[in-house]
C-alpha cells in the first residue's frame, strides 16, 4: 500500500522533470534521432553483392548478344551507351531529387517496358533503346553502382562507392 503523499504506483520511479531521451526517433534526418543517414541504408553484403553484381553482368551479357542479333549499328550502341548516366544532373537540385532520377533511369522497370512495346508493335528503334538502356544498367550493376538512397550519392544498394567500401 501507498503512503500518504507517495506517488501512486509506478510514478515513483519517474521523474516528470527529465528532458525526453535522445535517440527515441529512430528515423534518419529527424530531430533526436540515432541512425545516421549512411547507417540508415540496407545494403547487401558479401555473398547477395557478388550475386547481384554477376546478375548486372548477366544482363550486360544477355543485352549485348541479343543488340548484336539484333542488327543495329555499333555506332549507335556507342553515342547512346552512357545516356542514362545524364539522370545524375538531377543531383544538382540536391541528393533526394538526384537519387530519384538516378534510380529512374537505373532500374530494368523502364527498358522491359519499352522492349515489350518494340516487340509487340514492332518498333526497332525501340528495341535497340532498350537493349542498350539495358546493358547500361546491367554495366553499372556489374561494376557495383547500384540504386541511390537520398542519403548521399555514395550510398547504393549493392554498398558504398569509393575507397573506403565498409561492406
């Protein structure tokens, strides 16, 4: 039983008078929060890396075979090889509008897209766009540039670009 003018239950052992604890946010950029924005981001590591990079290199395999099948000029492959790679001026209006762009043009949702639209309305040019923007990709992931987080240019799915690679 409580005694006269003890705080009743469980107050006893809390102080109203304590600021609130730092570190009770647990999202990157907020006010208080303990995760930085390079701790924030889910990389893969060791074995899952290496499988994603050979799938990049699976990808820059497949594409280059099927453009050479496919008859285009090598020309043309060349001038538009590293187009995508014009997304990263969307990192001039700051790393949350940079990575989103980056990511855009990186991701295999947009060349799969148009290589069904050149096969089933039978477009060549839009063939041969896709098999490049496809090879590019597959490129990019083979060498270990992945999708961007907003938390800086260096932090990428497939771990971090640059000298110092912690995974």
């Amino acid at each position: 039983m409580a005694r006269a003018g003890s705080p009743p239950g469980f107050a006893h052992s809390v102080s109203l008078r304590l600021p609130a604890l730092r570190g009770r946010h647990q999202w990157t950029g907020e006010a208080g929060s303990t995760v930085s924005p390079d701790k924030a981001a889910v990389v893969a590591t060791g074995g899952v890396r290496t499988l994603l990079r050979l799938e990049g290199a699976a990808v820059l395999g497949v594409a280059l075979a099927a453009y050479a099948q496919f008859g285009a000029g090598w020309g043309v492959f060349a001038l538009w090889l590293l187009a995508p790679d014009l997304s990263l001026l969307g990192y001039l209006a700051g790393p949350r509008t940079g990575a989103a762009l980056y990511n855009a043009a990186h991701s295999y949702v947009g060349p799969v897209l148009l290589l069904a639209l050149g096969v089933l309305a039978a477009m060549p040019w839009a063939v041969a766009g896709s098999l490049i923007w496809l090879a590019h990709i597959g490129m990019d992931h083979a060498l270990g540039y992945g999708l961007k987080y907003a938390s800086g240019f260096a932090v990428t799915h497939l771990g971090r670009i640059g000298k110092a690679d912690p995974w």
